[in-house]
C-alpha cells in the first residue's frame, strides 16, 4: 500500500587531531526547544535555495546535537545549549522522556527513530558519555576500522540502509574518513509512515495547473477530497496573511501542517521567516474545524544538507574547530566535528503519507464549503502533537 513516508539520516563526523586544544512567552517543551533549532538550520538553508525544494528533519539535527551535548563542556557546550534552548542543568532527563515518547508503542506504526555510535576500534571513549547516550537515546556502540574507509564507509551506510527500510541508501563516502585520524561517527535516523486519517481517493486526482516558484506553470497530479479539516489564517509580524490547513494521521496525535500565503503573488519567502516552533503552537490552538475542499498536489522532494553553515549561523561554531572544541566528557583525546550531514525524503501520495507566540494570530475564515488549492509553492511539517516535535520540515516550489 502506498503511504507518505518521511526518512532521514543525520551524521556527525568526529575527528580526533594531533594538536590543538581542546525568553519566551510561551513555554515549550524539549520536543519544541530542539525542533525550533533544526527550523532555524531549515529557515538558513531555504535563504540559500529560494527556488528548489528543500526538506529537512528539525528533529533529526536536534538528536545529533544532543547526543554530542554529552560529550562537551566549556564554550562548545554553552553553544550547544544555548542553540537548542536546553536548561544548564539536566536536560538529559526531558531528553530520555522525549525519546521514549516518540519511540513507544503506539508510534511503533508511524515512526522508527534509530542512533548509533560507530566508534575507531582502540579509541576510547568516556564510559559515562557512552552510558549516558545508551539511556537517553538508546544509542548502541560499535567499533569499525576507519584506517580502511571503503569497508567502514560500507558498513555505515548498510545501517542506515536497513533503518530506512532501503530508502535512504548512503550518506557517507569513504573520502569523508581520514584513515589515521577518524575516531567517532555519530548518527540518527527517522523513518516515517503514516496513513491520512481522511484519505483522498485516487480517482479524484487529476492533472492541474500548479504555478512555481519560478513563475513557470506546471500540470501535477493534484489530490482533492471534501472533509472536515482544522484550518485558519495567520497574520506575520509584517501583516502578511497567509493559510494554514492541518492534515492529521491515523495513529496518536502526528499531524502534516500545510501553510501557503493567502495572495497568490505574495511569494512563500515573506511568510517563512514567520515559522518558530511557538508559531506552529499557535496554529494548533487557535485554528476551528471547517469543512472544505481541498486539493493538494502529490509530490517527492529530497535533499542532502551540510549542516556545518547553517550551525555556525546560529552561534554553534566551536564542535567545528579543531583548537576550540572542547569534548573533554567524551574522550580524553582532544577531538572535533569533520562533517556534519543529513539526508532526507518525503512522497506523499492519496494514501497519506521561535519565537514568539504573540507574533502569531489565527483567525477561523468560516464559509459554506471554500475551496483551498495548493497550487503554488508552499510549507509543509509534520509534527508530533503531544510534544510538538517536528519530525520534517520542506518548502515545495515544484512538486
């Protein structure tokens, strides 16, 4: 059966060297503190690619912080904290909780969420970083030889092969490891299926016009249903008004959020720098059920990203740099982050597939059976609602 499915894969490249040294109004949850970082990573990368679509896991670059926030201490792990919004103290806990909340039973249907530690054979790490990783993120240890990265690099991707049931089926290459100095590969992945609670029926998609983001009009397949949808417009900081319609999943609580300005001129970067995780929990508060027609194209979208650029952007510089990151709780040997990666992917088909909140005003439209067509370039996220984690998050400028 067809499905929406939505898998990443994040990597964290530690290379260990020879010299060097070592307010919101609205509260939000660790789900929201780690989700509204990746939207920023997400937010930095579609500046760079206004034209192309983009899709990113907020989560997934979360985890991967997270699992290297064990690790560190000084300046690197100020920015680390202070990145992702986490308390001074004790984080670790929220994070166990967190992950064992999107990982249980009644998700075991939609998400499967896996890290790892693939770690040079000899090199020791800290037993209370390994421990700590262990029960937060169920991360599991396993020792490789890099000295032969063509066999290490195919082991690396096996995994991350089998965790995304075949679909993501490499990130890393074996020129990303130095044979002498690789110590440590950290990694994540999500792999995401769910079932639209309300599915579109296949016979009702046909080819329509969908305008892109170059002006250029295309003919997509566009999925259209009659349902009762949660729906409302908001109002940015600058008073530009745009739609938000949530598309909920069959399972507990994960929802795909679709958001496109109201003005079919205004283009989808004056509403993008609107998005925080407090934005969306205001959508969620604030919008009413109506029923609608809704026609919303078919599409695949899938990117790779270097996170290192966006990171640095946002104030996470030093897991970069070789004489300042200081990861003294993960090994006694001085190491740094080499490469930082994600790959992700997202089809969504018939079947289903920061920050403040006051910035944010959802006003229900409430006519006798609108129309909504999403036939030109907009946002989509899927999030889990009890915690307000966003598992993905893309701009579509061409399905």
């Amino acid at each position: 059966m067809s499905c929406i499915f939505g898998f990443c894969v994040s990597v964290l490249l530690a290379v260990c060297m020879l010299c060097g040294a070592m307010s919101e109004s609205v509260p939000l949850t660790y789900g929201e503190r780690g989700s509204n970082l990746g939207l920023q990573v997400f937010l930095q990368v579609v500046q760079e690619n206004p034209q192309e679509n983009v899709v990113l896991s907020p989560h997934g670059v979360a985890t991967i912080l997270g699992m290297l926030l064990l690790g560190a201490d000084g300046n690197t792990k100020h920015q680390l904290l202070s990145g992702l919004k986490y308390k001074k103290k004790g984080p670790y806990k929220m994070l166990q909780k967190l992950h064992k909340t999107l990982t249980s039973k009644s998700n075991a249907d939609l998400v499967t969420i896996a890290n790892a530690l693939f770690t040079q054979e000899g090199f020791n790490m800290h037993g209370d970083f390994l421990a700590t990783n262990r029960d937060n993120f169920l991360a599991q240890n396993h020792t490789l030889d890099y000295s032969n990265p063509h066999q290490a690099a195919d082991v690396v991707n096996d995994w991350i092969r089998n965790r995304t049931k075949g679909h993501i089926q490499s990130l890393v290459q074996a020129d990303m490891f130095d044979p002498v100095l690789t110590r440590l590969v950290v990694i994540n992945s999500i792999y995401f299926k769910g079932l639209w609670k309300s599915r579109f029926q296949a016979q009702s998609t046909k080819l329509r016009s969908f305008t892109g983001g170059d002006g250029k009009t295309y003919k997509v397949p566009m999925m259209s249903q009659l349902s009762v949808f949660n729906m409302g417009v908001a109002n940015t900081t600058d008073g530009v008004k745009y739609k938000v319609i949530e598309l909920p999943y069959h399972g507990n609580g994960m929802s795909m959020f679709i958001a496109l300005p109201s003005e079919e001129a205004t283009p989808l970067r004056a509403i993008l720098s609107h998005l925080s995780t407090a934005t969306v929990q205001g959508w969620t508060k604030l919008m009413h059920q109506g029923k609608i027609r809704l026609l919303l194209p078919k599409f695949t979208a899938e990117a790779e990203v270097d996170l290192e650029g966006p990171l640095a952007a946002l104030g996470i510089v030093d897991i970069f740099a070789e004489g300042k990151a200081d990861f003294r709780h993960l090994s006694s040997e001085p190491v740094y982050v080499s490469k930082a990666l994600q790959k992700a992917k997202i089809e969504v088909n018939e079947d289903g597939t920061k920050a403040a909140a006051a910035t944010t005003a959802i006003l229900l439209a409430r006519s006798s059976t609108p129309w909504v067509t999403v036939d030109r370039p907009f946002l989509f996220l899927i999030r889990h609602n009890p915690t307000g984690t966003i598992l993905f998050a893309g701009q579509i400028n061409k399905p």
